[in-house]
C-alpha cells in the first residue's frame, strides 16, 4: 500500500503536465511580495510606481495563466491519471486565485489616492500586507516539501508530515483575520476624516489584500484532497 501511495504522489508531482505545478506556485509567493510594496508605496502616496507595480502583477497573472494552460493542456485522455483530474483541476483553481487577488488588489488601489492616512491605519494595512505574505510563503513551503520528496526516497509518513504544515496556514490565515477585524475598525472610527467613498474604498482594500490568505488555505486543503484522498 505504501509503495502506491509513493508512485502516485511521485506521479502527480514529478513528471509533465503536473510538473510546472511549483513553477505556478512560485507565481503566488511573487505575486504577495509584490503586492506588499504595492501596499507599502500606496501608502507613502506614490501612485507612479503603485501604477508600475500594478501593471507588473498583471503581467505575471498572465504568465500564470500560462503555465495553468499548459497544465490543462496535458490533461488529455491518454493521460493516465493517478488523482481524480477534478480535484487537480480545483486545486489549480484555488492556488491560481491567490494571484488573481494579488493583481485586484493592486489594481484597487489605482481607483482613489489618500493625501495621507491616519497612522493606525497605515500601520494597520502594512502588519496585513506582512501577514498576508507570510502565509502565502507558508503555503508555498508545503509545494516545495512535496517536490523535494519526489526526488528523493521517501515514505508515506514523509508526504503525512509535510501535510502537517497545513495548520500553520491556517494559524497564519487566522492571524490575518485578526488584523483585518482590527483594520476595519480603525477605518469606521475615521469615517468622518475618510467620508463614505474612503470608507468603503479601504474596507474593500482590506478584503481584497486578507483574501491571498484565505486561498492561501483553500489551496492547502486542495491539495492535501487531492494528494491523499485519491
């Protein structure tokens, strides 16, 4: 039984269409980085480089929707596959969102400038962007564990553990829920400086941004789905 285990996971992960899975997840993990000097440059009121920037997390979208199609591609059906090609496919989805998120938020922030914030505020949506990074990069150290397990010689109890990271995204996701309740709440308390246009503008900002973490999440338990419920 274990030795099954081993060749589907070696299967869905080492060899092509699903090897560009990781090239894809490292899209995420750039697109986060990216999207928190978005934040941080929107904040200091530089809207040129919040527009360069912006442009740039498009341009990787598309490269991200590039590698998905080669992915898709391969799923022919002389492809023999070890996983139900739905759950790969809604794996894709969710880990494919979080760059998706990453190019909205940024591109949000082009709709209103702030001549300048109160400073909790400020403060309140950098601790998120931070956040927000850390879990995505949590996410991604789950992809890298499984890749580096296909090349070596490994166990079933090797795949078990790295799924045991999991519940550190969902920590991280969490955490990130804290700081956007917290956000919220500093934004309401300076509706009358901000008015009902900069209210609505920076609460869906906040979403926008606590969203990479929670499909952060999404795609962990997608992929756990898929890898051990096959």
């Amino acid at each position: 039984m274990a030795a099954k285990y081993e060749r589907s996971v070696i299967q869905v992960f080492g060899r092509p269409p699903f090897l560009p899975l990781e090239e894809h997840a490292k899209k995420a993990v750039i697109s986060a980085g990216m999207l928190k000097k978005t934040v941080r440059a929107y904040l200091d009121g530089d809207m040129e480089k919040v527009e360069l920037m912006a442009a740039e997390l498009g341009k990787i979208e598309e490269e991200a929707d590039y590698i998905k199609q080669t992915i898709r591609s391969g799923l022919t059906s002389s492809v023999k596959l070890p996983v139900d090609p739905k759950l790969l496919l809604n794996f894709l989805s969710e880990q494919d969102i979080i760059i998706n998120d990453a190019r909205n938020a940024a591109y949000w922030m082009k709709l209103r400038e702030y001549r300048e914030l109160p400073p909790e505020i400020r403060g309140g949506f950098l601790e998120l962007s931070e956040k927000t990074e850390e879990t995505v990069k949590k996410y991604y150290t789950l992809i890298e564990k499984l890749y580096k397990l296909v090349t070596l010689s490994f166990s079933k109890k090797q795949i078990v553990e790295a799924f045991e990271i999991v519940p550190d995204i969902e920590k991280l996701e969490h955490d990130t829920d804290k700081i956007e309740s917290r956000l919220h709440k500093q934004i309401f308390r300076n509706q009358e400086t901000l008015r009902g246009a900069g209210v609505c503008h920076l609460t869906e900002l906040v979403e926008k941004i606590g969203d990479l973490a929670d499909r952060s999440v999404s795609s962990a338990d997608a992929l756990k789905t898929m890898v051990i419920r096959r």
